[in-house]
C-alpha cells in the first residue's frame, strides 16, 4: 500500500520530519471524505467517489501498471481499449472505497441489495461451519463478499495487508473490522493461519496479487509470482478451500456467489505439489472474472515478474 497518498513520496521523504504531520494531515483528509460519503445515499456516494477516482487516475503513476498488466492479460486489445479499460478500473476503485466505508449499511439493506447464489454443495458446506479458506479476487466489489459468512454464522478471520502510513492503517483495521472479524496481517506469516483453522474457524483473503515470494504458476498463459502457502495451509490442516465472489448489478446492488470446496486434482501428490495444482485452478477461475468484467480488475500493481527477474 501506498506510505503516501496526496503529497509525492520523494517530496515528503526529503524533510523527515514532516512525515508525521503528513500521515496526520492525510488521514485528516480521508476522515472528512469518509464523513461525507457516510451521509450520501449510496447510489450517489458510487457516482461521486467513481468520479472522483477517474479524474485522480489520470495523473496516477498506478495507471501505467494497470495498462501493463491488462497488454499481457489482453494481447489482442488495442491501446485504446486499454486506456478506456484503465479509466475504469478507477472508477471500479472509487466504488470498492464506497463499499468498504458503507459495507455496514450495505449489510443492513441486504435483503434489497444483496443477492446470494450458492449450489446446494456450496450451501451444505456453509451450514456446516467447517474449517475454511474463502478465497476471492480484486475484482467487482470483492469486499462485499465475506456478508455471506456472517450471514451463514461462519466465524472467519481476514488477511489484509498493513497500510504503510500508521494513522491510516488504524482508520482502515477500524473499517475493515466493523464486522467483529479478527483481523491478521499478512506480515504475521503462516502461524495465525494455521492457529485459526485448527480451531475450527475460517480464513478469508484475496489470493491474485504478487507477492514478495512464492512459486510461480500460469496466469492468463504466462508465469506469475503466486502465493501458494495459503492453500497449502488449507491442505496440513484438513481445511476446505472455497471460491466465493461479488458481482455489482445495477441499482447499487449485488450478487455473491459462492463455488462448491475445490478439490485436489492430484490428492497422492505431496502438499507442495497440490497446492501448485489447486492455485493454478483458482487462477483459472480468476481469469474467467476478469475477462467478464476487465474494467472491475484493480490491478495497479505489477502482476507478472519483468523478463530478467524470471
């Protein structure tokens, strides 16, 4: 994440002792922006925020690494699908930001905002309760699809990762965690993972971006910098390994549909092997989202290693 959002970050480096006061400054700014989108109808809150991300998005370093990533999701798309493309992942942003700030109003009017599709296989495993990993992608209003598990009872932890400005990263734990969910930080590493399956609970995190380390496993036809630990966890601990997602319909409403537990193609094969096998299945699902909606793909970070880092 960002250490810093509205001043440039050589700029605020260059005087140390001013990155206090600009943390402050800059949570100041998104506590007002948050005020105000709390009192806006929802359906203008999306209008005003997706404005507002697209005309931010064009000064936006961001943009280059979401016209990158979509020029190898989408070789055959011409340069000005991608910039169209581009614009409107930012707009898809502004409306996750919504989301993620009204996600307790959103529950509230769920019966008019929400839908939830599930086979009965997925629904038979939700009523159980059992260990889980939910794994969902950037894509769509993916925040809004851990309501499920609250409304299925699931007690579930989420993985998130730390924003780089401290005051910040105090105000988003507050959102994120409105829900009661405990909240790990993927800096924590494996062991709360492990620790919350074997107590029976659930796990939900977003599984399509790069990380520092991992294995490398197709994504739309070329390797990509994966993190496969996550399953592989699910695997030591017996842990089902579930696909659930968000789709925006119109109305400012929703669809979460969650996927029957993905089941290893290669059950003999060691856990290395079969979370490899697992996470290239999930990428597969992945892709079919993003070519679905490319516009709803937050990809403004480089998805795929440089050829000389390969």
């Amino acid at each position: 994440m960002p250490e810093f959002y509205l001043v440039p970050k050589k700029l605020a480096r260059k005087a140390p002792r001013l990155i206090k006061l600009v943390h402050r400054l800059e949570a100041g700014i998104f506590r007002s922006l948050f005020w105000l989108i709390r009192r806006l109808s929802l359906e203008s809150a999306l209008k005003l925020a997706g404005a507002a991300f697209v005309l931010a998005g064009r000064t936006s370093n961001k943009a280059d690494k979401a016209r990158e990533n979509l020029a190898i999701a989408f070789p055959d798309k011409s340069d000005e699908w991608r910039e169209n493309t581009t614009r409107e992942i930012f707009r898809s942003l502004g409306h996750s930001a919504v989301e993620l700030i009204k996600l307790e109003q959103i529950h509230a009017e769920r019966e008019q905002r929400v839908e939830y599709v599930l086979s009965p296989a997925a629904r038979k495993h939700m009523e159980s309760h059992a260990p889980t990993i939910f794994v969902t992608a950037h894509v769509g209003p993916w925040q809004v699809a851990p309501l499920i598990t609250r409304d299925f009872g699931v007690t579930t932890s989420a993985i998130y990762a730390p924003e780089s400005n401290p005051v910040m990263n105090d105000l988003m734990r507050e959102m994120r965690g409105a829900f009661g969910e405990k909240l790990i930080s993927s800096e924590e590493g494996p062991r709360p993972i492990l620790k919350e399956l074997k107590a029976g609970n659930s796990i939900i995190l977003a599984l399509d971006t790069r990380p520092d380390t991992g294995k490398l496993i197709p994504f739309f036809g070329r390797d990509a910098l994966s993190n496969t630990s996550a399953v592989g966890l699910a695997l030591r601990a017996n842990a089902a390994l579930v696909l659930g997602r968000a789709e925006r319909l119109p109305g400012a409403r929703y669809r979460v549909t969650v996927y029957e537990p993905i089941q290893s193609p290669i059950p003999d094969a060691d856990v290395k092997e079969q979370a490899a096998a697992l996470t290239k299945i999930i990428h597969e699902h992945f892709e079919q989202w993003i070519r679905e909606t490319p516009e709803q793909w937050i990809c403004l970070k480089r998805r795929w290693p440089k050829a000389n880092k390969l």
